[in-house]
C-alpha cells in the first residue's frame, strides 16, 4: 500500500535527495550538497512553503519516502 500526502517542512531532506537523483550528469557528477546549493537548482526548494508552492511525497507501507512531485509557481 502506498500513502500520498502533501509535501510537509520535515520532508525536506527527501526533497533535496529527489533534486539531486533527477539532475542528470552522466560522469563526474558533484555531491549532493554541491549541486543542489548551486543558485539555478536551490531556487527550487529554498523558502519551501511559500504561496505558490506545492508537492506530494509517496510513501510505502513501512512509512518510508519513496516518491515526490511539485511545483513551485515563479515571477
């Protein structure tokens, strides 16, 4: 059984790991907290929670993340 539910603050972590698994770099691909900090990718998530922002997270039966989905409407 999965469960769905709205993209929480303490879910943040998983997102950042999502952000980073989606980035495709096919060799020598920076660590996580080198890309996902790079201004053109952190635009995504930083401030998460603001008006326009919105995601699911997927979890399996044991409450474990293992999907996501969002927006985030920009200017």
């Amino acid at each position: 059984m999965i469960t769905i539910l709205p993209i929480e603050k303490k879910d943040m972590s998983f997102l950042w790991e999502m952000l980073y698994e989606m980035i495709y770099i096919p060799e020598d691909k920076p660590s996580k907290e080198e890309l996902v900090n790079r201004p053109e990718n952190k635009k995504y998530f930083d401030g998460w929670g603001r008006n326009g922002d919105k995601g699911l997270i997927a979890f399996n039966i044991e409450g474990k993340p293992i999907g996501t989905v969002w927006y985030r409407l920009c200017t």
